[in-house]
C-alpha cells in the first residue's frame, strides 16, 4: 500500500478549506487516512503546517474518567484547578490526539476528564479559562476561544456525531433536560437524561448536517473529512434548539409508542425545516446550573423499563435514558437503560399523568 506524505496531507487540508491563522478543533481517527508515513505525529505536523505560524491545534485529551473509580486523572489531583494541566495522562480519543499531547511545547486544559490540548500561537488563550468552568463544556471552555476566532471544526474519518460543540449550546442556553452533576470534578452527563440523536442514530444526523449545507466536505488522505466554521455550527444550533429545546434528545413520539427512532426521523426533518425558515444568532450566555431530578416515575409511560434493586435502592428506570455514571458499576440493568429523569422528560409534559 502507498504510503501518504505529509505535503500531501497539507494540500488535502488547504483544499478541505484550512487557512493559514486558522484554530481548529480536529476529531479523527487515523486509521481511516490510509498507511501516513511517520503515523499520527505526521497528520499533527501538517495540521500545524497548515495554519501555520500563527494558528492554533486543539484535539481532545478526554479520559475515561466518568465510568471508573475515580473522576479525576490520577497524577494531577492534588494541584488542580489551575491555568493549566501538567498531565501526561493519555487521552482515549486516539492516536492523532496523544501525538498532539506528546508534542514539545504543546498545553493542556484543566479539566478532571474533558481537558484539551493545544498545539500553536493562540494555545494559551484559548485554553487558560478552562479551569473555570462549571461543567465539561461550560463557560470557559475552549469552544469559545474558537467562535470567538470564527476557528473551523474538523472531522477526519469520524462523523458529525463525535463533535463535542452539540454540547457547549445545551450549556449556553441551560438546556431543560441536562443530566446528572458531579460538582467536584465539574463533570456533566449530558446522556444520562435521554438517548442522543447523534449517537443513537450517528447516520442521521450526518444526513441532516450534510443537507443543510453547513459542512464543507473533502477528502484527506484516504479519509472523509468535513469542515465547519465555529460561528456557522453555533447559529445552527441556536436555531435548532430554539425551535425545539429537546431536538437533540430522543423520547417516545406519543403515548403508546416508544420507538425513539420515529421520533429522531420527525426531529431530524423539524431541524432542516427550522434552519430554512431562519437562522437565528446565538442568545446571551444564560447562567448554568446543573438540573435537579424529581421524585416523579411515569410508570404509565412506554419507555418505562420498570425498576432494579441496586445496592443504593429500588431504581426506576427509563428505556429512553443514557446509562448512569455512579450507576454503571453495579452492572445489571443499568448497562441498558438510565434512571428515570420524568420531571424534565417533554413526555410527561405533553401527556400529564390521569389524562
């Protein structure tokens, strides 16, 4: 197999629509690339190659900390928060993101299991509030160092659903259906209140990014790759969510149905129609905080998946649901479904119980 050099992963990106001074936010996988002589440290080289002296890298340094025994990176506990993470822990996004990390002169974001690494001119600038961020993608974070650039997403190899920008809006506009909050690693799980469209069903909302005409698509390497303008993602999603808060969630369709992908087929084709209408801009960052379960149980409901004897109790349980953090160890039950989340489901507000 031929192998792909650096200069033509270079001209790959300036075709795909990189520009020298660009920030991008790169998702990848390099074994989509085909056999790059030199590996992952190769394609960082010739992104950096491709923005230049005075762009910037970010690639993902997330950890698996969520669903082990402990949420922080284990070799920097005991001096964060600070500007910057001295960590050396791996990331479990791949081999293109640990050869950012490994870089000389590279930085990293403080952040117990979503930091970020930086690689060029405006590394320091982008990453140094991270600190103070309330969640994973709150006020703070990174994402708006990049809209603030206009800085571009790229995805090379990956689709859409692995952009973690979905999130920084449901952050932006304290969307009504967040999930549940560990306040001392500042970390938020944005599944646990309801299956994802783009992760349950990654090919259709690809389809919906693809048709509204927001990603520029190419090829690099052997890979396909799109590019997205920071500010252009985020007035997309400020329109979608506008015009359906839960668009990004998926719940039964009505009240005897629990096939959530009728429902991703209706919220998919809603988006699209909502973009045509009309783009809307972004509104005024909205105070975050992090939402509150209820002691309400919709057993009448058809993603109701009845309840598990865990060691913390008898768990109501939603079909519709992510799995629990602090949940998932006890094995069982909570490897499939989620803890009921009823009090801020739309279901139980479009069907109120005895009606």
């Amino acid at each position: 197999m031929k192998t792909i050099a650096r200069e033509r992963l270079v001209s790959d990106l300036l075709c795909l629509g990189i520009a020298p001074g660009d920030c991008v936010m790169l998702h990848s996988s390099l074994s989509r690339i085909g056999h790059v002589d030199g590996g992952a440290a190769t394609v960082v080289e010739a992104f950096l190659n491709a923005v230049g002296e005075e762009g910037t890298l970010l690639t993902p340094a997330f950890t698996e900390g969520a669903w082990v025994e402990h949420l922080a990176m284990p070799d920097c506990r005991d001096v964060c928060p600070q500007p910057l993470c001295p960590s050396t822990f791996p990331s479990h996004e791949g081999a293109i993101p640990n050869a950012a990390l490994n870089r000389p002169g590279r930085l990293r974001s403080c952040h117990p299991t979503h930091s970020w690494v930086a690689n060029g001119a405006d590394a320091y600038e982008v990453l140094k509030d991270h600190m103070h961020s309330p969640s994973i993608c709150g006020s703070g974070n990174p994402f708006e160092g990049l809209c603030e650039r206009d800085g571009c997403i790229v995805t090379l190899g990956v689709g859409v659903d692995r952009i973690t920008l979905w999130h920084y809006f449901e952050d932006l506009t304290d969307a009504p259906y967040k999930g549940h909050y560990h306040e001392q690693e500042r970390h938020l799980s944005y599944c646990t209140a309801g299956r994802r469209i783009q992760y349950e069903f990654p090919g259709v909302i690809q389809d919906v990014i693809r048709a509204s005409g927001i990603m520029r698509f190419g090829k690099v390497g052997r890979a396909e790759a799109g590019l997205i303008k920071a500010r252009q993602f985020r007035r997309f999603l400020a329109t979608v969510m506008t015009a359906d808060p839960y668009c990004m969630i998926l719940r039964p369709p009505d009240r005897e149905n629990g096939n959530i992908a009728e429902d991703a087929m209706m919220k998919a084709a809603a988006m699209l129609q909502a973009w045509r209408d009309a783009a809307r801009e972004p509104p005024p960052n909205v105070h975050w905080y992090p939402g509150k379960d209820d002691d309400c149980v919709r057993e009448d409901c058809p993603a109701f998946a009845g309840f598990h004897n865990a060691e913390t109790g008898s768990i109501p349980l939603c079909r519709a649901n992510g799995r629990h953090p602090d949940f998932f160890r006890q094995g069982g039950a909570f490897a499939e479904n989620g803890p009921t989340t009823c009090g801020r489901c739309p279901w139980h507000h479009r069907f109120p119980k005895g009606d």
